[in-house]
C-alpha cells in the first residue's frame, strides 16, 4: 500500500470518529468487559500460584520448599505486575478514546 493511501484511509477514519453508531457503542462495552476478564485471569493465576507455592512450601519443606516457594511467589509477583500494567494501560486507550467523544458532544 502507497503512502498516499494509507493517509487517505487514515483521513476517512478521522472522520468517521465523530459519528459513533450503536455497533460502535457496544464494541466499547465488549471491549471493556474483555479487559476486565484479562485482568481476572491475571489475578486467577497469581492466586494460583500462591497457593501452589505454599503448598510447595508445606509439603517439601527444608531448602527445597523454600526455593520452590520462593521461585512461585517471585513469578506470581511478576504475572500480577505485568497483568496490572497490561490492563491499565488498555483502560487508558479506551478511556482516551472515550474522552474524544465526550468532547466532540457525542
């Protein structure tokens, strides 16, 4: 695709941006709804993983259990940082997204 095409694509986007339709309204809400499901299931699993490292924990005992444990929990630490970051920052490009509409008196 030549440049000049793309900007023209672009250019019939921008305006469109302004007349937002039912289907456009409710792919807001779909899109809303599967980020708060991603983040559930980032919160499900660094549950999970809690859990299992306790269970490491109780039933190896000694350095082994420690280590295990240890390993589970600093995962579990990473996947609910990185699943908060994802999330929010996708709340951030919807909300923005809404803020235009609001201001065009949509």
């Amino acid at each position: 695709m030549r440049k000049n095409e793309q900007e023209n694509k672009y250019e019939v986007y921008r305006h469109r941006q302004n007349e937002l339709t039912l289907d456009d309204y409710l792919a807001l809400d779909r899109t809303t709804l599967s980020i708060e499901r991603t983040h559930l299931s980032y919160m499900r699993t660094v549950i999970s993983m809690i859990v299992a490292a306790i269970t490491l924990w109780k039933i190896l005992g000694g350095i082994e259990g420690y280590v295990c444990a240890g390993i589970l929990l600093i995962s579990s630490l990473y996947f609910g940082i990185r699943g908060r970051h994802i999330c929010s920052r996708m709340r951030k490009n919807i909300a923005f997204g809404e803020d235009e509409t609001e201001e065009n008196g949509i």
